[in-house]
C-alpha cells in the first residue's frame, strides 16, 4: 500500500512539473554584433526582436563575440574614428542591459532558438562580407552556433544583412533566404547587391517586402528584409516581429 502510495504522488509530482515546464516560454538565444548600425547591431531591429520575444513570453538571453570591432564608425559623419577601438561584447551589452554572455557560451543545447539581428555588424564583426563580399568567412563561433541549431532542427532567425551568415554557412544545404528586393531604382532597397552574393554562395534568395517573412521550412530558417529597406522605423520593427512571432511558432511545432 505505502509503495502503490508513493508511486501514486512520484506520477502526481512529475505531471505537475511537466505541465509547469510547458507553461514556460521557450528560450532564445539573440546574437548580437555591437552596437550601432554602421558598426555594430542594427539597435532598432536588436530592440523590435528583444520586444516581441518577451511579449510572447519567452525567455531570452543575448550573446556576442568577445572580440575587437573590426573598427569604430562616427554615426554622426558615417566615418571611420582611428581614435577609438571598442570590444563587440561590451558594445553589444549596451542594448541587452548588462546581461550578455561571450557566444563561446552558447549551443543548441541552453536555447530553443536563436536570431541574428542586422547591422553591418554582422556583415563586419560576425563576418568579413562588408569587405570580401561572396569571398567572406564567418567567425568560428558564428558558423559553429549555426551549424549546430541547424543539425538540432532549432529555428534560426535573421534580418537585414544577417541572412549573409546563413547563406554562407549553410549554402551548400540550399538554405533558402531574403535579403529583400532587386533595386527598382527608387532608391529604397541599396544593398540588393547582396542578393546575387547569396546566389553565388548556393542560397536561394526570394524577395520579399520589408513587412514580409521568409520562412524555409525544410531548414527551419526565418529571414526578413528590416533595413535592407529604406523605411519607416515602425515598418521594420512590424516586420521583425513577424519574423520573431514566426520563429517561435516554428519552436512550437516542434514541440508539438
């Protein structure tokens, strides 16, 4: 009888921390680049995704290479400062409030996801692409964080200029991606040349609009356009939190 009991509350027990566990909001990681649009992460988009993450309840924490900017860029002249040499983890802690972690910290393993915002960070600090172009290499932390979500079947998440990481990184899965629209001559989309670097990598790039989300389901990666576009600070920050909401009824499914 005290062993039928016991075995009754040992059930009783493990239901209720199960059910509390799928209560909780999944956690992801955000990998961020510095601080700053020219040098850094893109901040509006780093923000619209730390936003919509949290208002549907998950739990985040953000990452970044513990390593030297690749160099310092006067937002206010859009030129480089010789003066200066700044730390893309410590920058990075600027938009994550204190709580950042060195990406050597992090795997499949502590996170349900992770999203890469844009910025030329990304494209400078995260990878060589503002200066190699289709000849870029991504750091090794990057690609390793990358490769193992992807094998992990974990959502990946990028915006802006970020889905140059996976187009570089998992081309040769035929990664499928945005980087947004073919210039139109309007003006608003100058950095489509991007779009036939990812090509020649072996992604495919599909354009989209700046409130679109591409979504490649056989690799569980979400991308959408942000600043790649010429707009309105509230048409990408719609446009990435449909990215982030997409992302996590991705981590749903496969909870599922």
């Amino acid at each position: 009888m005290f062993n039928l009991a016991r075995t009754a509350a040992q059930n009783l027990t493990a239901r209720f921390f199960s059910r509390t566990a799928s209560m909780q909001g999944p956690s992801v990681a955000v990998v961020l680049s510095g601080s700053g649009v020219y040098d850094g992460a893109e901040i509006h988009e780093a923000s619209a995704a730390l936003v919509a993450l949290t208002r549907a309840g998950a739990s985040v924490q953000c990452y970044a290479p513990d390593v030297a900017q690749m160099h310092t860029i006067d937002h206010t002249k859009g030129a480089p400062d010789e003066s200066q040499s700044r730390n893309v983890m410590v920058e990075s802690a600027r938009i994550s409030r204190g709580n950042i972690k060195p990406i050597e910290e992090l795997s499949s393993g502590v996170a349900d996801a992770v999203f890469f915002p844009g910025g030329f960070g990304a494209a400078k600090n995260l990878s060589d692409f503002a200066v190699k172009g289709a000849d870029m290499t991504v750091i090794a932390d990057v690609e390793r964080v990358i490769k193992d979500f992807h094998s992990s079947r974990k959502p990946i998440g990028f915006c802006c200029i970020a889905p140059m990481l996976a187009a570089k990184v998992l081309g040769s899965s035929g990664v499928s991606i945005t980087l947004g629209k073919s210039d139109d001559g309007s003006g608003k989309w100058p950095y489509a040349g991007s779009i036939e670097a990812a090509k020649s990598l072996g992604a495919t790039a599909v354009e989209k609009g700046v409130d679109e989300v591409h979504i490649d389901e056989a690799n569980q990666v979400v991308t959408t356009p942000a600043f790649m576009y010429e707009g309105q600070f509230h048409e990408v920050h719609d446009g990435v939190a449909k990215a982030i909401n997409v992302l996590l009824g991705l981590v749903k499914n496969l909870s599922v």
